[in-house]
C-alpha cells in the first residue's frame, strides 16, 4: 500500500514520462497516414492535442512532486527534445507545444507539501491518462488489423503499431496498479518490466535499422546488433520468470547492453538534428527511442548517471 506521497511521486514521474510517449505517438501516426486516410490523420491529430492538454497538467502537478531520480534521468526531456521538436515542425508543419517542452525541463524535484486536493488531482489525471490511452490503444488496435489484412496503407511498419500499442497497454496496466495504491516498483514488478523493456529495446534497434538510408551500412549493422543482443536477452528475461533463475546476471546483462544502445541513439538523435545522418527517421522519433532507453535504465536503477 502505498503512502500519500509515493503515490504522488510515482504517479506524476510516469504520466509525464508516458502521456509525452502517447502525444508523441499520436503525431507518428498522424504523419504516417496518406492522403486517402486525412480523416484517420485528423483522429490522430486530435489524441495528440488530448495527451498534450493532460502532459500540460501532468506538468502543472509536477512541480515539487516529481522525483529527483525521474529528473536526472532524461526520461521526461532530453538535452535534444526541444530541437528535435523544432526540426520535426519545420519538416513536416505540424505545429508542437515546445513551451511545454520548455517548462517540462525546468521542473524541480523539491518536496512540496501534500494535501487532500493535491491526492485527488493526481488521482483523477491517472484516471484521466487511463481513458485517453485506452481510447487510443483502440484505435492503434483498428489500424493494425486493416494493415495487417491489406485493407489500409501506412508509412508506419506494422510492428511499430503493435510495438506502440503494447506500450499503451502497459501504461494503463501501470496507472491500475498506481489508483489501487499498489507499489509498481517492487522487485517481482522488476522481472517483467525486464521482458518487456528488453523486447522494446529490440525492436527500436530494428526500427531504426530499418529507417535508415540503405547506405548507412555501418549503422544499420550496429542497429541489427542491438537487435539480435535484445532478442537474446528478452529471451533470458522470459526465462528467469519461469525458473526463478539467476535473474541478477539478466539484470546486469541488460543495463550493461542498454547504456551501449542509449549511447548509440544519442549519437543518432545528434547526427540526425546535425544532418550527418541520412533516414527516414523522424527527429523527434530519434529523441523518442532515446527517452525510452533513458526511462528503462531507470527501472534498472541507473537514474542519470551517465
Ligand atoms: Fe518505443
């Protein structure tokens, strides 16, 4: 049973972490969609405005609320968010709140005192956070199945649909747990997010070998790489769960493997919003991967230390 203020911290630490992860895939797959399907670009144009108006009062919350650890971490923003953003409206149009971004890196961790109002507003943005997401797990449900039986084209690979929907799905499970009061950072909790942050791991890897020019060769190997080390350690992950085996050396093994791959989408994001890289990737979609390598080294312990 968590305390009034682990409740606060926890919550406010992954909303503003995942409604950003939402908005942000709102606008993916708003700039996926072709001309045919402007009605399907406008719904997900609209769950981007949702999950911007809750990530703005995530932030409003945050402030003295979020922990020191979420932070430090660069899971909320990345010294390459704010340029990313710039970039990404300047190719595309797409108009992005870069103010928040601004706030969201300006947030401090001091403690600020709690009260009744204060629970009850953090209660109702996780029930908020919950029905946008759920409404929007829905509808990268509906577009995966018209991909997956030929009945609609998106730029997006079908995998990075699924993949986008499973984090939906994990963060509402996460917002369940955290209204029950219930702690999600236990030590069991651990071994699943492992299976899980693994698999994502791999397929980002897998993303961006995929996104890259066809004459990146060197990068698109090292991409390939890292996904072949994070199906092997997903792999382990799965493993451990079932035989209770040494689930310490996973651990180790996979904090050791994701601070490489952070590494490696820093440089991306970087050689990206520098123009030494040739892709189809989307800036922000650069800085987006790397806050997620950032946020799992954090469930793995690593808050920041770079
Ligand atoms: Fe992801």
């Amino acid at each position: 049973m968590l305390s009034d203020r682990e409740f606060i911290t926890m919550s406010i630490d992954l909303n503003l972490f995942f409604l950003r992860i939402m908005k942000e895939h709102s606008l993916f797959l708003q700039l996926g969609f072709t001309p045919k399907d402007s009605a399907s670009g406008e719904e997900a144009a609209a769950f981007k405005t949702g999950f911007e108006n809750l990530l703005i009062q995530a932030t409003n919350l945050a402030n003295g609320n979020v922990s020191r650890a979420a932070v430090d971490s660069q899971q909320i923003t990345t010294p390459y968010t704010l340029e990313a953003e710039r970039l990404t409206y300047f190719y595309t149009g797409v108009p992005i709140n870069t103010s928040l971004t601004q706030q969201e890196a300006m947030l401090n961790p001091y403690d600020r005192p709690i009260s009744a109002e204060m629970v009850q507003a953090v209660e109702m943005l996780d029930r908020r956070a919950y029905q946008l997401t759920a409404a929007l797990a829905k509808f990268k449900e509906e577009l995966l199945t018209n991909v997956r039986s030929c009945k609609m084209f998106t730029m997006n690979y079908p995998l990075l649909i699924e993949h986008i929907l499973r984090e939906a799905h994990f963060f509402m499970d996460m917002l369940v747990a955290l209204v029950h009061r219930n702690d999600i950072t236990t030590q069991e909790g651990l071994i699943d997010q492992e299976v899980f942050w693994n698999r994502i791991m791999a397929e980002h890897s897998k993303f961006i070998a995929g996104l890259l020019d066809p004459s990146e060769e060197a990068l698109i190997d090292a991409a390939r790489n890292f996904g072949k080390q994070f199906d092997a350690l997903t792999t382990q992950a799965t493993q451990a769960t079932r035989q209770t085996m040494d689930i310490a050396n996973v651990t180790a093994q996979s904090l050791e493997e994701t601070k490489k791959l952070r590494d490696f989408k820093a440089a991306g994001a970087s050689g990206i919003l520098e123009c030494k890289i040739e892709s189809i990737i989307i800036p922000l979609l650069a800085d987006h991967v790397l806050r997620e390598a950032n946020h799992y080294l954090c469930v793995l312990g690593v808050c920041g230390n770079r």
